[in-house]
C-alpha cells in the first residue's frame, strides 16, 4: 500500500487516531451530558451555535501565529486547548455563566486545532494518495470509536463525569505526542490572492457546516432522547455505528483516487442525504435510531473521503494552504451556526426533532453540486499547471525543512 510509505502522514494519522479517542467517547457525549445537566435541546443548539460564532471571529488570529512559529506548534497547542474543554464540562449546571464559560474555550481550542490540523494534513499529503490516506485516517478513527464510547458510557454511569470527561483530556494530550516527530510547515508572511483561492472551499464547507447541524447535533440529541437518555444505551449505538464505519473505512478512498470522483459524488453525498432522511422518520423509536446511527457511520465512510479529498487538493494547490483552510473553517462555522440557530428556533417553537434533522438536506443540495463540479474539472485537468507544479514543489521543500 504506497499511501503507507508517507511517514509524516502516518504519524498524523497516529495523532488523529488517539485523538479520535477523545472525540468519539468525550466529545460524543458533549450534547448528551449537557441535556442530562439541566440543557433544554434548543439550549444545547444554541450553545453549538455559540460556539461555532466563537470560533468564527477568533479564526484571524491563527495566521500570525503560523506566521511566527509555523503550522505544527499551531496543532499541538491546538491539541492541549481542546482538551481544556472536557475538565470543564462537567461543571455545567444548566444554562449559565459555567456554560458560557464552555463555550468561549471550546471555541478557542477548536479554531486553533482544526484550522491547522487540515491546513497541516494539507500539506504533508500525496496528492495522488489523497483519498487513501484520508480513508485510513477515518477507519482508524471508526476503530478506536467502537471501544471509546463503551468505556465512556460506563465510565458516566459508574464514576461520574470528572473520571469520564478527564479521561477524554489525558487521551487528547496523549495525542500530541507523535506531532512532535513530524516536520514544520513554514507560512508566508504575505499572500497576493489567498483567500480568493479559498472560495471554492468556503462554499463547500457552508454547505458541510449545514450538514452537520442536523446530521450530527441535532441526531446527537435525538438519539440521546429516543434511547431513553442512557449512557450505556447510547455509547453501545455508537460503538455500534463504529464498527460498521470500521468495515467501510477503507472502500471509497481507492476509488476516488483511482479517478471516479463523480461517481463517488453520487454515492457519498447521495448516502447522505438518504441517512438524514431515515435519521428524521427514526426519532423516538429506539431500535430504528439505532439502525440509522450505524448507517450513518457509513455514510460517513462514503462522505468523507470524497468531501475533504476535494478540499485538500485544493488546499495544497491555492497560493496558501492555511489561509484556505482558515477562511474553509470560517464558511463551517458560518453553515453549522446558522443551521444550528434555526433548529433551535424550530424546536423551540414546538417543531419535532425531525425537522431540525432534515435541514441538513439543505446541504446535500450544495455539497452534491460543488463537488460534480469539482471532480469533472479535475477529469479534465488532471495536472496541476505549471505554476502550481512549481508551488507545490517549494512547499514540499518547506515541509522536508
């Protein structure tokens, strides 16, 4: 398997798996715990939302910051932010200054971490491995999510959320460490262009962002609902979606590569528009949500690849790949929070769960368009132009540095 032989690669996808670990037993629960601590569902939306604006206007300052140091110190103190998160968390008390107090630093460790994480993914990626590398990242993180929320269930019912939730903190320092044995990734001081390069990102990441909303956050806590708010009930639904996302994680990244990117289109974003569809009829009926949450892993498995094979690619070749990335995770966090305020409205005016799930579908819509368009371009260039030949020749030389 070539894509393997990137070793920078492998241990970003070492970071990324321990720090699924986190992501799939703690930050699984982010919705769940909050709704258990007093969070009426349109709260916990809001605070979603909240977070996401947060995120928003905190994303300019990652740039000078890369300017300085680089894109590595960027992901690592990305890493150990983010982890500050989960010791707080079990201090929310309902709607208050506590939750506030959440939300401004699960905004700040977000914005620095995922900006630089995919900037950095970016740039120490094989263009023609991009979709391999991308789905073995995610089948390691569908394999360390089968254990993860098991053991985070049981450790909520059985020693409380302290225990659980600082577990979720150690696994994300944990997860630091192979970053420091992975080059630096320089930032240019100044970038005629960048962030109109960005655009096509921007456009494709709103349309993600309201995806998520219902897809995720709104499922999160749909499901949470429907299996009768308990723990070990719904990290067994989870660690059963993971093993399902296991199985396919590896299937559609070939594929993509191997030039089918339109077809690969059709069947990820079209997957994903069905899940939603079966996510919104599954509310309140346990055994059906459960069904719909594993399918949706698999969704995901189809989704992925072909969503951030198109937004790397087009990272690596735009002036510069942080900018990109920084102005991309400014137009999710515009879609996540803009969807996510509206759900909260609906279900707050007394719409069912079902109809914040199904503004996801809004999404699909522009994901399916933005990303046909962008696979049959790629079949009708299939190499970068000189230029950008020559760019992504300097950045190489930036990362072996």
């Amino acid at each position: 398997m070539a894509y393997f032989r990137n070793s920078a690669v492998n241990l970003l996808n070492l970071h990324y798996g321990v720090h699924a670990i986190a992501l799939s037993g703690g930050g699984a629960f982010y919705a769940a715990y909050l709704l258990k601590a007093g969070v009426a569902a349109p709260g916990v939306l809001a605070a979603f939302a909240l977070i996401l604006g947060g995120r928003f206007v905190i994303r300019p300052i990652v740039i000078p910051i890369a300017i300085r140091w680089g894109m590595r110190p960027l992901v690592i103190a990305g890493t150990v932010l983010s982890a500050m998160q989960y010791l707080l968390l079990p201090a929310v008390d309902g709607i208050g200054v506590t939750l506030l107090a959440l939300c401004l630093l699960s905004a700040l460790g977000d914005t620095v971490y995922w900006s630089s994480y995919h900037a950095y993914f970016a740039a120490l990626g094989d263009h023609a491995d991009r979709g391999q590398q991308i789905g073995a990242r995610e089948a390691i993180a569908a394999l360390v999510g089968i254990a993860s929320p098991l053991a985070t269930g049981w450790a909520l019912v059985t020693f409380g959320a302290r225990i659980a939730f600082g577990a979720a903190a150690l696994m994300l320092l944990i997860a630091a460490l192979p970053l420091f044995w992975t080059p630096n990734v320089a930032v240019t001081r100044r970038v005629p262009g960048a962030f109109k390069a960005a655009i096509p990102g921007v456009l494709l990441f709103i349309a993600d962002g309201w995806i998520a909303t219902g897809f995720y956050f709104v499922w999160q806590i749909a499901l949470f609902l429907s299996l009768g708010k308990n723990f070990l009930a719904y990290g067994g639904a989870l660690a059963v979606a993971a093993l399902v996302g296991a199985i396919g994680g590896l299937l559609l990244g070939r594929h993509i590569d191997a030039g089918h990117g339109r077809r690969a289109a059709w069947l990820a974003v079209g997957g994903m528009a069905g899940l939603i569809a079966l996510r919104a009829v599954a509310v309140d009926n346990a055994a059906l949500a459960v069904i719909a949450n594993a399918l949706g892993s698999l969704a995901v498995c189809l989704y992925i690849p072909t969503l951030m094979t198109a937004l790397y690619n087009q990272a690596k070749r735009a002036p510069c790949i942080l900018r990109f990335h920084v102005a991309a995770e400014g137009g999710w966090d515009l879609g996540g929070a803009s969807g996510s305020l509206i759900a909260a409205l609906l279900i707050g005016l007394g719409a069912p769960l079902a109809s914040g799930i199904l503004l996801s579908l809004l999404g699909t819509v522009g994901a399916f368009f933005l990303l046909r368009r962008y696979y049959g371009t790629q079949a009708a260039a299939a190499l970068p132009a000189p230029g950008l030949a020559a760019h992504s020749e300097l950045q190489a030389e930036a990362v072996r540095d």
